[in-house]
C-alpha cells in the first residue's frame, strides 16, 4: 500500500500548492501538452480554490505532492455537451495535478477513488471532467477508469479540444 494521505488544503498552502502544478506544467509542456497556460492555472485560482474549500492535497510523508478541485461548479462550455447522465447533483473534477517527482506511483489513482468516494458519500450521482485531448496519458487514465467521452469542448488560448467524460457513481451503502 502506498503512504499517500489526502486531505482538504489550507489557504497557508498556497505557495506551495502552485509549485505542484508549475511543476507539473513544464513537464507537459515539454511533451507538446499545452493544456496549462499562464493564465491557468494561477496562484489566485488556487487561492481560491483553497479558501472555498473545494481543494484536496496529495500528501506523501507531510510533503504536498498532488491536489484535486472536486465542486458543483461546472464550466460554461459543459452546457454545450450531450450528457448521458442528467440527473445531479454532479461532482466536477478539475486541476487534478501530480508533481512530476512521484508521478507512476499511484496518486493520480488514490486522488480518483477519494473523489468517487466523497461523490458517493455525499449524495452525487455522477462525476463529470474534462481532459485535454493531446494529453493521450491522462485520457488513458480515465478510461482505465471506466470514464465515458461525452463530447468536446473549447477554452480559450488552448490549440485543441478538451474531451468531456463522465462516470455514473455507485451510491455509498453506509449512511
């Protein structure tokens, strides 16, 4: 078993929280994934996603390693998309990040059960995110996870297309 914990962030956080995904985001870059920009994801986003708490870090031996925006809150795009499952409340995942520095160790995978499970326990009937469609390894990832495309969307200053998928959440037996 990996020693990975997760946690709601703290607004203290921050700084190094933006770390992650600056981090994160070089390595994309270099790969040709340019779904980051500089305008996104920022310090004050994650700020924000902090102080609203809607932010869960990835920890491994106290040390932040990943983070995960899991809301109601979905993108202005996402009304655009042909959906399977129309019934919410929906859990939106956005920002999942790894640090580069444990990535191939099970975080990204320990971060998507803690959100299927929060989905679960807190009454949601499906999880909705969207990936951007050069990053083939993240696509991947979600389909391993039995996530279904549900269409295409558009943000600005991006050269391609994010696919939106979704995956309905088996309710939790033990409330």
């Amino acid at each position: 078993m990996n020693s990975f914990k997760i946690e709601l962030g703290n607004i203290t956080e921050a700084a190094e929280v933006f770390q992650v995904y600056v981090r994160a985001k070089e390595v994309l870059d270099q790969l040709g994934v340019f779904q980051w920009t500089d305008d996104y994801p920022t310090e004050s986003i994650i700020l924000k996603d902090l102080q609203n708490k809607v932010l869960y870090l990835l920890k491994k031996e106290g040390v932040i390693c990943g983070a995960i925006n899991l809301s109601s809150e979905q993108d202005e795009p996402y009304k655009t998309v042909q959906w399977r499952y129309n019934i919410g409340p929906f859990l939106i995942i956005h920002r999942l990040v790894i640090d580069p520095k444990v990535q191939g160790q099970g975080g990204a995978q320990c971060l998507m059960n803690f959100a299927e499970n929060y989905g679960a326990m807190h009454g949601f009937n499906a999880i909705r995110l969207d990936v951007y469609s050069k990053n083939k390894r993240g696509i991947k990832f979600y389909q391993k996870q039995n996530y279904t495309q549900a269409g295409r969307i558009y943000f600005p200053g991006r050269t391609a297309h994010f696919y939106c998928m979704e995956k309905k959440i088996v309710p939790s037996s033990n409330e």
